[in-house]
C-alpha cells in the first residue's frame, strides 16, 4: 500500500510517500507499526518525532477518513497521514 505524509509528517519522515508490502487484511495499527519500524534520520529541529506525529494524526484511506485502527487494509489502499495543523 502507499502512505503519503503531509506537513509535519512528511518532514518527520523524511519523504513525500512510501510504500509498504503488508498481507491483505492487515490494519491500519499494523500499518503503523511497518511505518515507525523503518530506520529514519532525526527529523529537522522544531519537529516532533514521527511516532509523536502519528498519534496525533487524522487519517485518510482511499479520501475517506478513517478514525478506527482496527480497519482492513488492501495491497492496493492509500492512506494518507493528516497531523494537525493550524491556519486558514
């Protein structure tokens, strides 16, 4: 599946998007977990760690959001990570 990272979330990342291999029917926890288990450089100062990041986060799969993270995952899904941001 692939995962694209918006603001903060891209910075703590260290990219844009990436994609993980994971059995269908995986979740999106276990998708978390695939996510903080790759090895990163530090993020930029002033930027929360990823794992801080993702559990502040909303979540899109396939544009729909998604609060629950027991939800099944297909090879084919994008998820999008939302951290909070302010602004207009």
């Amino acid at each position: 599946m692939n995962v694209r990272y918006f603001a903060a979330a891209r910075a703590a990342a260290g990219v844009e998007e990436e994609r993980f291999d994971l059995s269908d029917g995986d979740t999106l926890a276990a998708l978390f977990e695939a996510i903080l288990a790759v090895e990163r450089p530090d993020p930029p100062a002033g930027t929360p760690p990823l794992a801080r990041i993702l559990s502040r986060s909303s979540f899109l799969l396939n544009e729909v959001a998604v609060r629950n993270h027991s939800a099944s995952l297909k090879p084919d899904d994008v998820v999008d990570v939302l951290p909070p941001f302010a602004g207009g």
